[in-house]
C-alpha cells in the first residue's frame, strides 16, 4: 500500500502541456518506485542520446534486446510523443520478464531496481557491435571496463580503492573494485546532517577485529587490519542511494533525517585516492524521493529538464514544475550528479 502525502513538492501542476522531456507516468499499482526510477534515467540526457540514436535503434534491432528495445520506446514517447502521459506496462513487462521478484503488486526499492534495469541495459547493449561512445562526452580514451565497454558502463561506472593494512607489522595491500551506485550511512542521533557528512562516514578509516580479522600475507596469521576506502575513478554521472531503511531490534525503521545536499559544485576532491586533473565537481540533475514508511510509502521523482532548464516533480501521472529552492527536502533518498549540466539534447526529431 501507498501513501501519496506529499508525495510531489507544492507546485503548479501541467495539465495538458506537452513539453520534450516532460512526461507523466500511469501506475500500474503500486508502480511509483519504477516510474521515480523511469524518470530519473529519462532525464539522463547522454544515455538518451545514445540509445536514440539511429545507429543503435538499429543495432538492437538486429540483436532482438527485449529490455533496451523497449526502454527506447519508452523514451521516444516522452521525448518525441504528443502526449503529456503514457503508460510503461511495456517496461514493466520486460523488466519482470527478467527479475520475478518484481512481477507483483507489492512495494519495491527503488535504488534495486534501478540497479537491476541499468544491468539488463548494459547486458542488452554488450550484444550490439555499435557502440559511438565518441558522442557521449567521451574521456580522452575508452573506459576500462570488465568486459565490453557500453555506455551504461562509460557513463555510471566509477572505481574505489581500498587499501588494508596489518596493525601489527604495517604490512599494505591494495585492490581496486567497480561501483554503478555508492550507498551511503546516514548519521545516527540527529535530526539535519549534510551530504558531505554522509560521504565522509562511508570514507572513513576502519578496523577489522574479532572474527572480522584479515589473513596478513606476512605475519601469516589473521591480524586486526585498518581499512581506507578511497574514489579511483570517479563516474561521469555519480549515483548517491541514501541509507534510510534499517532495523532496530527486530522492527524496521526509517530515517527520517533531512541530508542537505549541494546543487551545484559538489566536491569529491577530499576522497579521490591520488590528486586528479580531471573535473570531480558534480551538479545535481535528478532525485527520486520516498515518503511514508518501508512498506506504506510513495515514491516520486524530481528531475531538471535540459532543455527547459527547470526542475519537475513527477508524481506517477501528475507532473509538476517547481522552484529550485523546493528540490531540497527530507525526502530525498536517490540522488543523480552529472559532471557538469547537460546541455541541450541532440535527438533527431526534436
């Protein structure tokens, strides 16, 4: 069951107004976690530009790939379509198809079905040989990712470093893992805290002891062992998910804390492994809100329009534009940086 309580930010709402970009979403019950999540990448203006684009519609034709095939037509009727609403029970569809655990009426996480369907895309595309990752702000060489290379991968993927090292003989290890989203702590005891400090607690130094001891190489036994995580290659677009679902005891809970999160210019420089020449300042383009309780809650989305330039609240069918000062709230539970604001959107038709 869900709850619509301020679901959407007080705003005028559009009715009848047809703008690219800007497009309601029916639910199909209880679908607002894949709508929130629909929109957001809808809003992803490179990715949209690359899997509208001609080249690729045709590649994955050819190759028969359910899931883009039909997220592209989700995307031309919100960019291209006439109308102000379309229903994505076609999307829907395929992404249960694919992953059961969706295929009911129940509430679901937003944050892991946005996970699932950016991996069915990149699976999707992997099949396809064309691949113009030149038109999508291309770094200066192709990015290293396990496997091939796709644009899911160029544009969300990201590397931490982690670094381990024995408490007793100092002895250091290094490994690297890929990431699409960073889940962060929230923290605990107060009620107002910032990204920042969100950021700085999953950053932070830490130490391995008890049972959770590490084998050291050298000293040849398990030793308590200090960890230091650390951002390798920060993404061209940084997915941040906001720990907000827990439990105390044996009850779920929520925190309801209000992050304050920067619009513009957020700096991950103070958590980069090594300085870095390129741009690690981000700009806020998309969050996905939930309202309500784990399982009695609503989910929206609020995502900026790149040719409009202003921020939208997408309520399932019911589309909102809102003022700046209204994206940020306690609600927020999904945020979406861009390296950069996207410019406008190069699609054939618009």
């Amino acid at each position: 069951m869900q709850t619509k309580e301020q679901g959407c930010c007080s705003a005028m709402r559009l009715q009848g107004w047809r703008q690219p970009g800007v497009c309601g979403l029916d639910n199909s019950g209880n679908s607002c976690y894949l709508n929130a999540v629909l929109q957001c990448l809808c809003s992803t203006v490179p990715l949209v530009e690359h899997l509208l684009h001609q080249g690729t519609r045709k590649q994955l034709a050819r190759h028969k790939c359910q899931v883009a095939e039909v997220f592209v037509r989700l995307l031309e009727e919100m960019w291209l379509g006439r109308s102000s609403r379309c229903t994505p029970a076609e999307a829907r569809s395929a992404v249960c198809s694919i992953h059961p655990q969706f295929n009911n009426y129940s509430q679901q996480d937003a944050q892991e079905l946005l996970l699932f369907l950016l991996n069915a895309l990149h699976d999707d595309l992997k099949r396809c040989s064309y691949y113009p990752i030149c038109t999508v702000n291309p770094p200066s060489k192709c990015p290293a990712a396990e496997g091939e290379p796709t644009v899911v991968s160029h544009l969300f993927e990201g590397q931490l470093s982690y670094r381990t090292l024995c408490t007793h003989c100092s002895h250091q290890a290094h490994s690297t893992q890929s990431f699409t989203v960073l889940s962060l702590p929230i923290p605990k005891d107060t009620t107002k805290c910032s990204l920042q400090d969100c950021l700085s607690l999953f950053f932070q130094a830490s130490t391995l002891t008890g049972g959770d001891q590490m084998l050291c190489s050298v000293c040849g036994v398990r030793r308590n062992t200090t960890i230091l995580t650390a951002l390798d290659k920060p993404p061209e677009i940084l997915m941040l998910h906001l720990k907000r679902f827990g439990c105390k005891g044996k009850k779920n809970m929520k925190l309801k804390t209000n992050v304050l999160f920067s619009m513009e210019n957020l700096d991950l420089t103070p958590f980069l492994s090594s300085p870095s020449a390129q741009h690690t300042s981000y700009c806020l383009y998309a969050v996905v809100n939930h309202t309500g309780q784990l399982d009695m809650g609503h989910y929206t989305a609020l995502c900026r329009n790149a040719l409009t330039r202003s921020w939208y609240c997408f309520d399932d069918s019911v589309v909102s534009e809102v003022q700046d000062c209204l994206v940020q709230s306690s609600n927020a539970y999904i945020l979406l940086y861009s390296r950069g604001a996207f410019n406008r959107p190069k699609i054939s038709g618009l």
